[in-house]
C-alpha cells in the first residue's frame, strides 16, 4: 500500500510538471532587473530572476521573460555594494564571479559555487567586463 501511494503521488507530480526534485526547490531570493541603460531601442537587460536552492547547492535561475542585449563579456556577479552605489566602474569591486551569460534570452539557471554565502550579497550584477559598461542590476532580498 506504501509503495502504491508513492507511485501515485509519483505520478500526480508529472502529470502537473512537476519532478520531485523541483518540488524540493527552495526559492531564497527573486526580484526583477533594473537595466543601467537603453539603447538600440531597447534596454540593456530586463526581466525576473530568483536565487533558489536545490539538493544543497544554490543557483541563480534568469526566467523566461529575461532579455539583454548581447555582449562580447557579459557576467554575473553577487556583490556586497548598495544596487545604488554600482556603476560601470566598481561594478566588480566586492563582488564574487558566477558565471559568463551564455543565454541572453529567455531562462537559464547559473550554479553559485559552494563557498559562496549567497545571504551575505546585496546585489545580483550583469557587467560587461570588456567594455566596462554596467548591464543592469537586482536587488537581493
């Protein structure tokens, strides 16, 4: 009977779309992007994001509804500054490296290394290194 209402219950999650390892997703963080500027016709970046844990690790999830512009060195930082105090300049001043952006539309998940305290970071960065030119921030929260 044990085994039988695992199956069910087993079943029920993908019939909703669900695997069981989402259902153990724990969303820490979520916000949108502010884009730091727009041209093109278009801004820098936009969209919602969220820092979730998953089987003990964190990772940064960009949403179906992300969209930046392409760049040659785009990445994403965690940084401890104000998301006011970030300018194309210190953009990575007191900040951890994530990950280059190899996805500028739509959702792609980034994994936050395992020695990173993501609750000691006040703001989710998208710098273009090469350029300097800040994309955009979040505010962590």
């Amino acid at each position: 009977m044990k085994h039988l209402k695992h199956t069910l219950l087993f079943g029920l999650l993908l019939l909703l779309g669900m695997s069981p390892l989402s259902a153990a997703e724990k969303t820490r963080f979520s916000g949108s992007l502010e884009a730091d500027f727009s041209s093109w016709g278009s801004d820098s970046v936009e969209g919602e994001w969220r820092i979730i844990q998953k089987e003990g690790k964190h990772f940064i999830q960009l949403l179906e509804n992300f969209d930046a512009k392409e760049g040659p060195d785009v990445k994403i930082f965690l940084s401890k500054q104000k998301q006011t105090a970030i300018t194309g300049d210190n953009a990575t001043h007191d900040a951890v490296f994530i990950s280059l952006v190899d996805t500028f539309e739509g959702s792609s998940e980034y994994e936050v290394p395992a020695n990173i305290k993501v609750e000691d970071f006040k703001t989710l960065v998208f710098h273009c290194e090469a350029y300097n030119k800040l994309w955009g921030t979040g505010l962590i929260q």
